[in-house]
C-alpha cells in the first residue's frame, strides 16, 4: 500500500516564475492538504481540498492555489515566486471525519534564487 | 484558535533509556484530536500516534505512548527503550473535529530535537 507520494522532491525556481507541486494521497484517503515548513519551523498550513473543493486556508496570499482531481490527487501552485517562499512543501491526506490519522508525504524542497 | 507549545528546542537521552516530549496545547473547540510526528533530516513527517479529545484511554503505538492530561491540556509524548534511529525532530499537532464530519487544519508547534546518545 502506497503511502502519499509527492513530486519532484526538490526544484529550483527563479524569482517570478511559476512552480507546481503534486501529491497523490494514501489509497483510500479523500482529503489533502497542503503545508510550507520554513527551515527551523513547524509546518503552517496553506489549505485543504475535499470533494474537489478548497474547504479551508490559512494565511497565505492568491499566488498560492491548488486544485484536486477526481482521483483525490492534488496540485499546489504558487505563481510569481518569492525568495521567501523557499521551504519544504509538505502534502497530508487523511479521510474526511473525526478521529482519523493524517500521514504526510516526503515534501518537495523549493529553492528560489 | 489553536496553539501548541513545545517548550523543549532540544533534549539528550541515553540509549534504551525512556524519554518525554512535552506539548502544552490551548484550544476553545470542544472536540479536537492530538498527533505526534517525528521529522528526520530526510524532512519526511512521519505519524507516530494519536489521541482524540473524548478518548478514555491513552494512546499507545508500540514503543509511543501518549500521556493525555486534558485538565491540564498537555499530550506528552513518551519514547521507551530510545533507540539511536530515534534521534530527530519532534512535533505536536492538533486539530479541530466537529460532530458533523468535518476535520480541519493541523496546527503544529515548534519542534523538539531529540538526540540519543550511545
């Protein structure tokens, strides 16, 4: 059983370009979500999809938007880069409801130079 | 709002000794749920355990335990018999869970660094 599998695992980017990320979930898992992990910090959640649908977000700004497939994978795309937006990208899956297990994947490392 | 304290940024403990992290946690939700990951360099988040709000029972998970005081709203994580692979980042997190199905965001706190010395 494939746990949840991000790709690439590390990606340069220029500052303004345009980078995306994809997360495929655990096998039976409906939810994703999306987390920025700056070196030395916790993870910050940026928002969840459920149902093809952006059901909640944290305090991110629009350059950061996602999408999920009706295969329950998921996209995170973040537009015009910043240098401060160089982190480990991290994707959760869990099934929608109480009491259940969220497993993350092995992140993507963004670099902005 | 949530929020999670992790007081310790490091501890040391010698191998097949017992080791706790502790996690203070502050939330007005009424039902909420209680996570351990443990973060190697590798930058992997791997889930150690979980502990829901209205469960009785502490959570255990092999060599995890989870001692969840929820007077005291603290969910301590206990590592027995640390093993040298045990040394990495640790994080608490927490997350709302309401009745009707919907769970939301994890909030995380800072980490601990546990390192297990031979």
């Amino acid at each position: 059983d494939a746990g949840v599998t991000q790709s690439p695992t590390h990606l340069i980017k220029t500052r303004g370009q345009q980078v995306t990320l994809r997360c495929s979930p655990k096998s039976g898992h409906d939810t994703v979500s999306w987390y920025q992990q700056a070196l030395g910090q916790g993870p910050q959640f940026i928002f969840q999809y459920y149902e093809e649908e952006e059901r909640q977000r944290g305090n991110f700004p629009d350059r950061f938007s996602g999408h999920q497939f009706p295969n329950y994978s998921s996209e995170l795309n973040v537009n015009a880069l910043l240098l401060g937006d160089s982190a480990l990208y991290l994707c959760a899956s869990s099934l929608m409801g109480p009491g259940t297990e969220a497993f993350f994947g092995q992140g993507t490392r963004l670099t902005v130079v | 709002a949530q929020k999670i304290t992790q007081t310790q940024p490091g501890m040391f403990v010698q191998e097949k000794e017992a080791v706790t992290l502790d996690c203070t946690y502050d939330t007005s939700d009424p039902s909420y749920g209680l996570f351990w990951y443990k973060q190697p360099s590798s930058g992997e988040m791997i889930f150690l355990i979980y502990q829901g709000s209205y469960d009785q029972q502490n959570a255990t998970e092999g060599r995890y335990s989870l001692n969840f005081q929820k007077a005291r709203k603290s969910a301590n994580l206990v590592i027995s018999a640390s093993q040298l692979g045990d040394s990495a980042m640790y994080f608490c997190a927490m997350r709302a869970e309401n009745s009707g199905g919907s769970n939301y965001k994890l909030t995380f706190g800072k980490g601990t660094l546990l390192t297990v010395n031979p």
